[in-house]
C-alpha cells in the first residue's frame, strides 16, 4: 500500500465499517453496536485509511486495568496484503505500549491461517482455545496473547 494513515474511529466511519463487518462475518457487528463505541471510555477503534480518505480496515480493542481485549480486526477485500492490518496492529500495540499494558489478547478461528500468520508476525503465541467460541459455522476459539 502506497501509504496507509491510521485515525480514530468517529460517527463518519460507522455506516462503511457496518458494511465491512457483513462482509467479513457471520456475525456482524451493527451500526448501532459500533456506534456505541464512540462513548465508551475503554474502547480503542481505529480505523485505516488510504491516501484519498478511503475506508479501508479497521480494529477495535477494549482495555480495562491494563488488560487489552481485541474485538475486531477486518480489510476490504479490495485492500488486503497491502499492510492495512499492520499498520492497525503497529498503531495499537504501540498505544498499548505506551499506556504501561500487561498483554493483548484475542481469539481467532483455527481455519483462519491468514489471521494467524498475521498475529504471529506481531508476536502473538497461542495461550489456550475456547470450546465452540465461533458460531456459524460452529469452531473453537484460538486465544492468541501478546504480552508486552
Ligand atoms: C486477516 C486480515 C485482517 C489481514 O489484513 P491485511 O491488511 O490483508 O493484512 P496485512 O497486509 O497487514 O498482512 C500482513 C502479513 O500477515 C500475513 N497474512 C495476512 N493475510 C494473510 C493470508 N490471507 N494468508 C497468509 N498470510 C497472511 C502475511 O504474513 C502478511 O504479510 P505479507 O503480505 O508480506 O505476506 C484480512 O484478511 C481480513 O480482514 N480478513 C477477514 C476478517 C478476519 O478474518 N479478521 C480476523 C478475525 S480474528
């Protein structure tokens, strides 16, 4: 990617992350379930976006005492393997860095090998798995830790 700009996530972002969420889930997000985000003093949503202001990822976390819970990382179709991801994942680990925080967690599908390629350059190491986590279709849950 020619270059990848990291922001915040605000009420403008909602309607196209909404229609990410569909395209990447089973289990989509809503508007009003990101939208809900904007006000919660724990979330950190950031969203990718290239040079003309275009849309094209993002990834939501949670952190309470230090404790960082990824809820969303999801690209375009369009925009992948072009450095969208890492770009999120550098810019929240950085943040999580900064802000003194024990780990970053998350959970992925076993059959999701780019998710988990991704994660693995990032430093994340498979710590347990969480029996039929996923619906739709029904799968575990790989929990992937980074701690920091
Ligand atoms: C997983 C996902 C977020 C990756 O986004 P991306 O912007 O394409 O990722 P990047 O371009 O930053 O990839 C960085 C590295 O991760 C690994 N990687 C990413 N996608 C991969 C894939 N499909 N297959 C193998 N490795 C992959 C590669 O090592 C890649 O480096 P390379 O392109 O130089 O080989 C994207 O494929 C996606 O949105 N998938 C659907 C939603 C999803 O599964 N989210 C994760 C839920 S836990």
């Amino acid at each position: 990617m020619e270059q990848v700009k990291v922001c915040a996530m605000t009420a403008e972002h909602i309607s196209e992350l909404a229609r990410l969420e569909k395209l990447c889930f089973s289990e989509p997000w809503s508007e009003a379930g990101l939208a809900a985000e904007l006000e919660n003093e724990n979330a950190f949503f950031r969203v990718a976006r290239d040079a003309h202001g275009n849309v094209l990822g993002y990834v939501g976390m949670h952190c309470v005492a230090g404790e960082c819970y990824i809820d969303n990382v999801a690209v375009f179709p369009d925009a992948r393997r072009k450095g969208a991801a890492s770009a999120l994942l550098n810019d929240l680990v950085d943040w999580a860095r900064q802000n003194s925080c024990a780990f970053v967690t998350l959970e992925v599908r076993p059959s999701n090998s780019g998710a988990i390629a991704l994660y693995q350059k990032f430093g994340f190491e498979e710590v347990g798995r969480r029996k039929r986590f996923y619906r739709d279709p029904d799968e575990d849950g790989l929990i992937l830790t980074l701690n920091l």
